[in-house]
C-alpha cells in the first residue's frame, strides 16, 4: 500500500478538503476553536477551585450556565475536570492540522485508522455530555457547546476522508457519497443539536 494517502489517488480527483494541505486546514481551524473553548473552561474551573461561589463569565440563567455543568458529576468522569483533558487532546489536532500544512507525508494507513478511532470515540463523549446536559444536568455550557460544534465536522471529514482516500474500504458509491455530501450531513448534524437544544430549553432563547 502506498505511503502517502495523497497519493493513493490522482490529486485532482479528490475534494479540497480530502487533500493533505485541505484537512489540515480543517483540523487546525476545529482544534484551535476547540482547544481555545476547553482552555477558557480551565481558567474558569480554577477560578471556582478558588473561590467556590464565583460566577463563570457564561452563568446567564439557569438553563444557560457553565458553573451548574462544572459542579456536577458529569464534569469529571476521568478523575479531574473534562476540560484538562480536551485541551491535551485538542493540541494533537491541531498538531496534525500544522503537520499536513506543512507538508508531512508517509503517514501510514494505521496512523489514520487510530487517528478515526480517537475521534470517533470523541463524538460519542459528544454525544453522551448532550445527553447528560439536556436530560440529567438540565443546564447548558455555552463552551461546551462550542467544543460540541466543532468535533462534529471533525468527525465528518475524517470518516470521508478515510473513505474516499481508500483507509476505510468501501465501494464507489459510498466514496462518491461521502465526497458530494460530508458538508451536508456535518450541517444536518449541526442543525439537529441545535433543534434538540432549543426545543429542551426554549425559555433560555426566548425568555
């Protein structure tokens, strides 16, 4: 199997974002957003290891408010704050994306299957601190969300780029699929967040 993912297929074949320098973009701007969201929710979970009565910059009401989220169980599932960890694990994307811009080749297959494994283990922590958020927490973490809306396109252009470059096999439709439509489904996903989000706590957005 060739080394490079780029060149499994004829450069012009691939989408913008499916090429080396174009998914490097893509996960130096989501990590970066990211990274900059977990590490503001860092400054503020000292702030409250500090003084356990202040109020986070993101306390508006109470369906909108980072100080309910920090306290609660949910918030240290891995033994310490969740956002120590994103901020660690949001540094690798944003090292891959800096590597793929400037030019890194010969990652192997196996590079990018662990990589899809992170990141698909990734979204289902989304996924699980949505749930909990709206249906156990009854709160919202105004970064939290941000960090939420960034690993989904993550997500999604990883899986259709692995796809289309051939990491994950699959058949021509399924390539052509992924290559016409990841913006799609990364909107779709977007817009379904947010419905679920407003529908459960419309008094937050409309008073």
């Amino acid at each position: 199997m060739v080394s490079s993912i780029e060149n499994q297929k004829t450069p012009g074949v691939l989408p913008w974002w499916a090429k080396d320098r174009g998914f490097g973009l893509i996960n130096l701007v989501t990590g970066f957003i990211a990274w900059l969201a977990a590490g503001t929710l860092v400054l503020e979970r000292i702030e409250l290891y500090k003084n356990p009565d202040y109020i986070t910059s993101c306390d508006v009401n109470p369906w909108i408010s980072c100080g309910t989220v920090m306290k609660s169980a949910q918030a240290g599932i891995f033994g310490f704050p969740n956002p120590f960890f994103g901020i660690v694990c949001f540094a690798v994307v944003i090292t891959v994306g800096f590597a793929l811009l400037a030019g890194a080749q010969n990652l192997q297959r196996w590079f990018w299957l662990c990589y899809q494994l992170a990141i698909t283990a990734a979204l289902g922590l989304v996924i699980w601190f949505w749930s909990q958020a709206l249906y156990e927490i009854n709160a919202l973490c105004p970064y939290c969300m941000v960090v939420w809306a960034m690993v989904i396109p993550l997500f999604a252009f990883t899986t259709a780029r692995n796809i289309v470059t051939g990491v994950i096999p699959a058949g021509e439709g399924l390539k052509k699929f992924f290559a016409e439509w990841s913006w799609i489904i990364t909107a779709i996903l977007w817009l379904l967040v947010a419905a679920t989000v407003i529908l459960r706590f419309p008094n937050a957005f409309f008073g």
